[in-house]
C-alpha cells in the first residue's frame, strides 16, 4: 500500500481534475468540482475531499447524468434566480448562479437561488461563505438520497438534509456553520467502514430498526436524525425548501434515480441571500462580534467554522496529508472503465 504523502493545494487540484477529465467532463465541471475537492480537503473536511471524487464518476452510471453539462440561467424581474444544472454537477450550476444571486440580494434586500436538476455530492459551506465574504447573511438547503427514519419509523425517507447558514464578520471571515440533519453525514459513516471503526451510538439503526454501532449494518438500514424529533423537523423543512417549493425531488424520489446505489442525489438546493444593509441598523457587524465574545469568553467554546479556518492557515502553509489508501484509490480511478 502506498504511504501517506502531503500534498500542495495545487496537486490535489490537478489530480482530482485530471481525473474527472480522463472520465469525460468538460474543462467547467472538472475544474469547478476539483475547486470544492480542494476547498474541503484544506479545509480539513476528508469526507468531501478526494474521496468524493469516485462518486462523481460513479454518478455518471445514472442515464441522465450529464459530465458536459453546461447549465442555464434564467432571471427576470423578480428577486428569484434560476439555474437549472442540466443534470450536471452542482459546483458548476453555482459558479453560474451566485453572481446573479448577489446582485438580486443587492437590489432586492432578499434574494433566492433555485438550483434544479443538479447531482449535489458536496458541503454547502463553500457557496455560504462566498456570499457572507461579499457583505450577505446566507442560506443554503439539499435534500440527498433517502437514508434517515422519520422520527418514531425505522425506515428512510429523508436524506442527510444539510443546511448551512453565513453571517459576514468585520475583520475576519466570515462565521458559517454548515451540518447535516442526521446525527452523521453518511460520508462519515462510509469513512468508518473503509477503516473498520465502529460508529458511535445515536447514529443509525440496523434494516430491523435496532440501534447498531455496524457501518455495514448502518448503511443497509437507517441513518437517524440529530436531537431526536426536533433534527427529523429540520430535515422534513429542507425537503419542503429543497423539494416541493423549487419543484424538484424529495430524497425518496432521488433514491429512484440512483439506479446504481451510487450514492450521487440528483434533485435541487435552494439558497437565500440577505444584504443586511436593506435593514439599516447599521451596526450589526459590531453587534455580531459582542455576542461572538460572550461565546467565546467561555472556556470550551468556539465558534462553528473556527476549525476549518484553522486547518485551512495549516494547509496553506504546510500542504494536505493524504492516506496512502486515498491515493491507491485514485490511482484505480485513473484507468477509466
Ligand atoms: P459536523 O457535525 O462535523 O459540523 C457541523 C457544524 O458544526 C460545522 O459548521 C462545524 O464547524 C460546527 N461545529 C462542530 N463542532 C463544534 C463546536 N464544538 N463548537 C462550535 N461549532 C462546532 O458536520 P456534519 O457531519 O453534520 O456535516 C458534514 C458535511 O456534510 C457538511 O458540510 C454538509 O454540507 C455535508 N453534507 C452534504 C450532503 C449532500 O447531499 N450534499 C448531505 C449531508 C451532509 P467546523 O467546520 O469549524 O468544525
């Protein structure tokens, strides 16, 4: 097996794209997707680093998936933006929609982006982020794959149902958090299988409905939501949002699509985008940065987004260390067929 191997920012954005281009996608997908694989692997977010790349590729097993696909983007008057990806990948789809989104949050006060038909593999903390570093509070919601059992049921119905959220900072980038319902993303889940840990309690029920700590038993049953009822209500929200308002899949019809079991959910996410200037309270960055120093005035606090902006001053200086069992895997991926 080949060792671990720390590698700068630029390789893991040139293997990752080679990659996806050996396998058919155009210059925009592959860069745009090789573009969030770095960002999460500097950031210390292995579940959506280099790992992923596989599912992109193994996406493209469903018919309608589409590795060329050059999405369309359709605006009027209104405050709402629309992309639809084409059955493409969705950092492409959002390299498309997020100017037109800033501008409408400009304009409008409150603006929102509807992304339809689009295979959404990765965090939503990239595109919020983005929108908080140019003045907007921001939103994000995506529905996935049915993996988790409404509350009380032992059968999936909801996906991993990620929601991220951005608040602009004075002097500092800006504050996101960005989770998932489930008491787990499934990545993780699928990380502890690949190094044969077990998963820790609260996370899943095995296909009986029993609560198992078995990544095997995890993933052929369900995942569960965190805190119970109130994270199922969450993830039943971003089915609403992600679903029945922008006019695309709930998770159990995008588990219909994923013919392969590949893990790869086709449906929509939808964004919102504030500009707190339209409020004109005028002091809301200091108002935000009080409430900040309260958290963190306390010992064991702080705030969501710390971490990977931490990792993130590492990486840049020092490189990523990537598994050498990642590297193999890669090194498969690169033989296409
Ligand atoms: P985590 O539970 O790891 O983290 C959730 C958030 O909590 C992060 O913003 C994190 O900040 C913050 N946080 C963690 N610990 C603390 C702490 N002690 N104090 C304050 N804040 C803290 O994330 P999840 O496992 O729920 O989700 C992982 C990723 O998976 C997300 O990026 C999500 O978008 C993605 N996902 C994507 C799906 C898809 O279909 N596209 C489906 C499901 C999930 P920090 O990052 O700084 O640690």
């Amino acid at each position: 097996m080949t060792k671990n191997a720390t590698l700068t920012l630029a390789d893991i954005h040139k293997l990752a794209a080679d990659i996806l281009l050996a396998h058919g996608f155009s210059e925009h997908q592959a860069s745009s997707i090789a573009d969030t694989v770095t960002a999460a692997e500097r950031d210390g977010c292995t579940s959506h680093g280099l790992f992923r790349v596989g599912f992109y590729i193994a996406a493209l097993k469903n018919p309608v998936a589409n590795a060329t696909a050059e999405p369309v983007l359709m605006q009027g008057d209104s405050s709402v933006v629309r992309v639809d990806a084409m059955h493409g990948f969705c950092p492409r789809a959002l390299q498309v929609g997020l100017p037109a989104l800033v501008d409408k949050a400009r304009s409008h006060g409150t603006a929102s982006l509807a992304i339809n038909n689009t295979y959404n593999i990765a965090a939503l903390w990239p595109e919020v982020e983005m929108l908080a570093e140019q003045g907007l509070v921001a939103f994000a919601f995506t529905s996935s794959n049915a993996y988790v059992a409404p509350a009380g049921g032992t059968k999936p119905v909801y996906g991993t149902n990620p929601m991220a959220f951005a608040f602009p900072r004075k002097n500092s980038p800006p504050l996101v958090f960005d989770q998932a319902s489930s008491a787990s993303a499934r990545g993780e889940i699928q990380l502890h299988l690949r190094e044969g840990k077990s998963i820790p309690d609260g996370w899943a029920i095995d296909d009986q409905g029993v609560p198992t700590n078995d990544p095997e038993a995890a993933l052929a049953g369900a995942q569960l939501a965190f805190g119970g009822y109130k994270g199922a209500a969450l993830a039943l929200m971003v089915e609403l949002l992600a679903g029945a308002l922008i006019g695309d899949n709930f998770s159990v019809e995008s588990s219909q699509h994923d013919t392969h079991g590949v893990g790869a959910p086709l449906g929509g996410e939808l964004l919102l985008a504030i500009d707190p200037e339209h409020f004109g309270s005028g002091n809301y960055l200091e108002r935000a940065e009080f409430l900040f120093e309260q958290i963190l005035a306390q010992p064991g606090t702080r705030l969501p987004s710390q971490r990977r902006y931490d990792t993130r001053r590492q990486s840049l200086e020092h490189g990523v260390e990537v598994a050498g069992v990642m590297l193999d895997e890669l090194e498969r991926l690169k033989v296409k067929g």
